[in-house]
C-alpha cells in the first residue's frame, strides 16, 4: 500500500486509514507492507520532527494490520564528506528501527538510485550493520538500470536478508518493461530463491510503465520503450499478467 485516493500513505491521516482498512476488508483483501517514502529525505534532516512522521506510518500500518515498511538509506547532502554521509545514514537507520521496534514493525530496505543504498554492496553493509533487524525489500529493476548485475551478483549478496520482492523489470540503458521482458533476471532470482530457502514470500508490483517525470528524474535516464499504455490502470493490468505469466 503506497497511496490511495490520490493521496499517499505518510499524509493520511488515521480516520483515512480506517476509511482504506475497512473497503480493503470489504474486498477480502490484506497488506502485506506499507510502501512508505521513509528515508527518501537528505541525511541532514531534523530527526527529531522526523520520528513523527515514522510514529504515524507505524500507527496506520497498526490499522491496515501490517508489520512491514519499505524505507530507503537517505540522500547526500552536498556539503557531507563521505564519512559524515556514511555516519549520518547509520545513526538515523538505527532511530528508525527503534521506532519500529516500539511499533512491532519490521522495517524493509529498499534499493534505489541516488541514495546510499544503490549499490548491493552499500546496502549490504546498513543490512550487516543492524544484524537483520533491518530486512531487504529486493528491487532487481532498480539494480539493473544502474548497470548492476541483479544476479547472481546482487542476489547472492543480499538473499539472506530478502523480506519480498519489488517486481520491476529494465534494461541498464534506462528502459522500464514488464516482468520478464528486460535485463533484471526476476526468473533467474525467483527460482533461485525458491530452490534454496522453499519458504514463503512475497512480490509487490510497482512497474512504472508509463512514463513518469519522477523516475526520469531520479535515474537521469530517459524512460523510453516500447511498452506504452494509455492509462495507468491498463499498465498496471498488464504488468500483473506478465508477471503471472512469468511465475507459471
């Protein structure tokens, strides 16, 4: 659960929550995490009015019966050395698991482009730090279009600490696709997976099918492919089949 009615899950506020919980309910359907944008701020920021905003996602993960967020490792300021950067992200990492921990959450690490946690190795080592209080919310597409290998190479560093997958597909040079149909290895690293841990997990869809300034902006790649649809809903309905094409 990343947004709902145009809005998204940190700006909600708790009778929304209800308000989500209970058409979810109707609809006999859970949540498996919160897609919250936790960690998506520059490693300078004010924790302390920070921890309120991880308080209240905690409180609407309470609602939506959800024990899992996605959480990113934070941008660099420009005027941080490397180590002040690197101590930064560690120190504030560790204040949000211990407002987690409060909360009974567990919270997810996901990989992205411009953060500290881009390269597998970066994020093995925040994952390493805390010693798997902090999970892995694996995204091979997001790997695959910083010219990182997602298997075997990222896959095998981080597979012990994976919590669920980030479906997304791409090509290095910047192209977004449906499962299956780019460079990330979901295939590869699902069966893998299977083969070698044969327990339960779980894969979110978040394909950026059409294009989307943001993700432009944050890959400082052009998103151009051949896959085009017309509304979000038609992309979103095919990433879906592709994946389950995938899977069988």
């Amino acid at each position: 659960m990343r947004n709902a009615d145009g809005i998204n899950v940190a700006q909600w506020t708790y009778n929304k929550a209800v308000e989500i919980a209970e058409k979810l309910k109707n609809c006999s359907m859970q949540v498996s995490a919160i897609g919250s944008p936790l960690g998506k701020v520059f490693a300078d920021c004010d924790m302390a009015e920070y921890v309120k905003t991880i308080e209240h996602i905690c409180g609407v993960a309470d609602i939506l019966s959800c024990n899992r967020i996605r959480v990113f490792s934070f941008y660099k300021p420009s005027n941080m050395t490397d180590s002040e950067y690197k101590k930064a992200v560690f120190d504030k990492t560790e204040e949000m698991l211990n407002v987690a921990a409060r909360h009974n959450k567990q919270l997810c690490l996901e990989n992205e482009a411009g953060l500290y946690g881009e390269a597998p190795e970066k994020c093995m080592e925040l994952l390493d730090w805390f010693g798997g209080t902090l999970k892995c919310c694996f995204d091979m597409g997001n790997f695959r279009l910083q010219g990182y290998e997602s298997y075997p190479d990222a896959y095998e560093l981080l597979k012990k600490y994976i919590a669920y997958f980030h479906i997304k597909d791409s090509f290095d040079h910047g192209a977004i696709v449906p499962a299956g149909s780019g460079e990330a290895k979901i295939k590869d690293i699902l069966i893998a997976y299977d083969r070698e841990f044969r327990r339960d997990c779980f894969a979110t869809i978040e394909p950026h099918l059409v294009t989307f300034d943001g993700l432009s902006a944050l890959t400082k790649k052009a998103i151009e492919h051949k896959f085009v649809y017309d509304t979000k809903e038609n992309a979103f309905s095919d990433a879906v089949q592709r994946f389950r094409q995938l899977m069988q």
